[in-house]
C-alpha cells in the first residue's frame, strides 16, 4: 500500500499521519521504506520519526539482519505509547477493556447480565475506569480516551422479553454522563460500525480494504467498509442490515416479507431454545448443549443461513464488496457452522456472492472497536471519524419515516 504524504512545512500533520499509519500497518518499516512509500525525502521522514520516538508512539525494535551494508533499524508502534478504554453496552451484557496501541487487551471486566439500566452501566463504567488505573493497567498520561459501543434505539426496540422500564435508555444522556466520571475525551458510535473498525485496524481489514460486517449479537447489525473506512451514509443509516427486508422461511411466517432482525439474531436463538426447554444463560454455553440442544442450535442455524443468504445475494449485487464477515458474540463454531450453510444455500441457488468469512475478532469485537476509537484518533489513521467525538446514540425522532420500518427492527 502507498501512503502518499507531501513536502513542506504547511503539510506536516499531513506527512506526521502518514507515516504513523505507514507504521501502524507495515511495521517492521525502516525509515528508507517509509521514505520510498510516502514519497518523502529521508531527512523528512528522520526528523517525523524521531519526533514520533521522543513522544513515545513509535519504538525501535531491531536491526535487520542478512542485508548488505549498515543493517536497517525496523520501526513499529510502541504498545506502551498510548492507551484506550473500550465498552460495549448491548441488551444482554456489558464488556470493558483496556487496550494498547498495537490492539491487545490488557485488562477485560465483563458482565454478563440482560437489561442493564443506565444508573447501572454508570456505576459500572466509572468502577471499571479506577480500576484500570488504580491498577496501573493503563497510565493516565497516555489514556487517548473512552469508546462506547452501543446500539442506537436501545430503549426503544420493541424486543424479545424486554421490561417496560427499559425505556429509561430513550433520552439518556449517555455521553454527558461519562464526561461527569472522566476527563479524557469520550467517543461514541453504534456497535457495528464499532466492531467494523476494530476489525479494520486490528483484524482481517488489514488484508480486506473493503467489506460488509454482519454483526451477529442481542440484536442484527451491520457496517459497511469501503477502501478502510466505515461508510455510514447521509443519515448515518449505512449498513443497517436488520432493516434489510427477506422473504420469510420459518414456519408461521413462510411467503412473508419481512425486515431480518425481526426474525433472526442472537436473542432469537435463545428464545428458540428456551420454547424447547433449553436455558442458556451466555452464549459460551451453546457449545455444551447435549445433543439435542445442538440439534435444534444446527437446524435454528440452517434456517438463518436460507434468509442471510438471500441478504448477501443482494448485498454482493449492490455493493460489490471485497468480503463478507460475520462475528460477534455468536461462538466461533457456530459462525463457521452459519457460514457453510450460507455457502452451501448460495451454491444451491446457483449465485454467485461475495468471500465469505468469520471476523478475526469475535466475541470482544464491538468494545475493542470501542478502544479502537480514541487509538485511531491518536495515531491519525484514516480511519478515525471526528463525528464520534460529539455523535449520541440514534432515537425514533432521528429516523427518516421514508424507510417504513419501526425502531423495532433496528439492532
């Protein structure tokens, strides 16, 4: 890849980020490399770079061995040159994480529980924040921020064994209540576009520059990815794949038109099998179920991947995208299983669709996004998207009535 930066003094937070990402994605570098492919000169690139490592964002690993001549030094992010915080808020969990610069988690606080309220999601944010820090998992100096991966409608979908109360989401003013517990810039954005750019800096989007992201968790979700960046529309509606309307299978509903996330998502096969007599209590216990259990998880499975197929169909028609990727908290197993039966039902229909692969990024995928953001932002990759810094979660008013769809569908 070519990161094309320019020359003069004018240009230099231009020419700062394009090494920076240059780095970011195909360290081991030296600095002759990150000359050739920025196009700038060497001392340009000398003077950026020993900026970069007198602030600590970027390390010298080693020497390159084997070559003729002084041996190259090979440039990478340091991982202790900044941090993040990471949260995913959704309708059955909340998962915080704390994340360096090079993308691993070094500390993770997970609660499984369905319908947190928003006093309990503050409570819960600002004791996991202290403790990353009193903990001294993250230094405070380098904290870049705090993401919040969250779905938008959240207390207005009308969803399975929803509690009236829930509705305290609608109106919540969540970016002004994690400004009163921090004071590092907070970012926010919806839980696929988030899981979309974790998996553009972090997982197969450093080989994919362009893709469709199913998110398969409480709810459907969807991003759309193209040349590495989210691309989210006029209205900041791109990719919601729940909306996408598909003919019915199931019994009951067969011939009928419906929107996707009415009909299929993580919640919808726990419903299934708890009607089976079947309790699961997190998603990690699909995979212990006896045979009869996994039974009812591999036909629920089939039956998804006759309706997503015909999802992707369309989406490979519109869109043309490089790859399909599925992930989220549905288990690994379960994803390869869903894709082959959507291989297999795409064959069958004698179509042709886009490559068809599970996220490198699964179960943490919308909260490591989540600390994505702020990295982004610190390390000007082209990724980071400025509306995240003042973007609130998405309500009924803000909805076009030209789609025709309730928040019900929404994920």
């Amino acid at each position: 890849m070519n990161y094309q930066g320019a020359n003069g003094e004018q240009a230099a937070a231009q020419n700062r980020a394009t090494i920076l990402n240059a780095i970011h994605r195909g360290a081991p570098i030296s600095r002759t490399e990150l000359a050739r492919q920025s196009r700038l000169t060497k001392q340009a690139v000398t003077r950026i770079v020993d900026r970069l490592l007198d602030e600590g964002l970027v390390m010298e690993a080693r020497r390159r061995q084997g070559l003729r001549g002084q041996p190259a030094i090979e440039l990478e992010i340091d991982p202790e040159g900044v941090f993040a915080i990471g949260a995913n808020i959704d309708r059955d969990h909340l998962t915080i994480v704390a994340v360096d610069a090079a993308g691993n988690v070094r500390g993770r606080i997970h609660h499984e529980q369905r319908f947190f309220l928003p006093k309990d999601f503050t409570r819960l944010m600002e004791e996991a924040i202290s403790s990353f820090l009193r903990r001294k998992i993250i230094p405070e100096p380098r904290l870049a921020g705090i993401g919040l991966a969250i779905p938008d409608w959240l207390g207005e979908v009308d969803f399975l064994e929803r509690p009236p109360h829930y509705s305290e989401w609608s109106g919540f003013d969540v970016r002004a209540a994690l400004s009163r517990i921090t004071q590092h810039p907070v970012f926010i954005d919806n839980d696929a576009n988030a899981a979309a750019l974790g998996e553009i800096e972090y997982g197969l989007g450093t080989q994919i520059d362009s893709f469709f992201y199913i998110l398969v968790n409480a709810c459907l979700g969807g991003s759309l990815v193209i040349n590495g960046m989210c691309h989210k529309g006029a209205g900041g509606l791109g990719g919601e794949v729940s909306w996408l309307p598909v003919v019915a299978t199931e019994e009951g509903l067969a011939g009928e038109t419906r929107p996707i996330g009415d009909m299929y998502s993580l919640f919808h096969l726990l419903h299934h099998l708890k009607e089976n007599g079947i309790a699961v209590a997190r998603p990690s216990d699909l995979l212990n179920l006896d045979p009869a259990g996994r039974a009812l998880v591999s036909a629920w499975l089939k039956g998804f991947a006759v309706t997503l197929a015909e999802a992707i169909i369309d989406i490979g028609m519109v869109v043309d995208p490089e790859a399909v990727l599925i992930g989220g908290r549905l288990p690994a197993l379960l994803v390869d299983e869903l894709l082959n039966n959507v291989r297999d039902e795409i064959g069958r229909r004698g179509m042709e669709a886009p490559s068809l692969h599970r996220t490198a990024i699964s179960e943490d995928a919308a909260a490591l996004g989540a600390a994505t953001m702020p990295l982004a932002h610190r390390l000007c990759l082209p990724s980071a998207d400025a509306t995240q810094q003042t973007r609130v979660p998405m309500s009924s008013v803000m909805l076009p009535a030209s789609l025709g769809f309730s928040a019900a569908s929404a994920g």
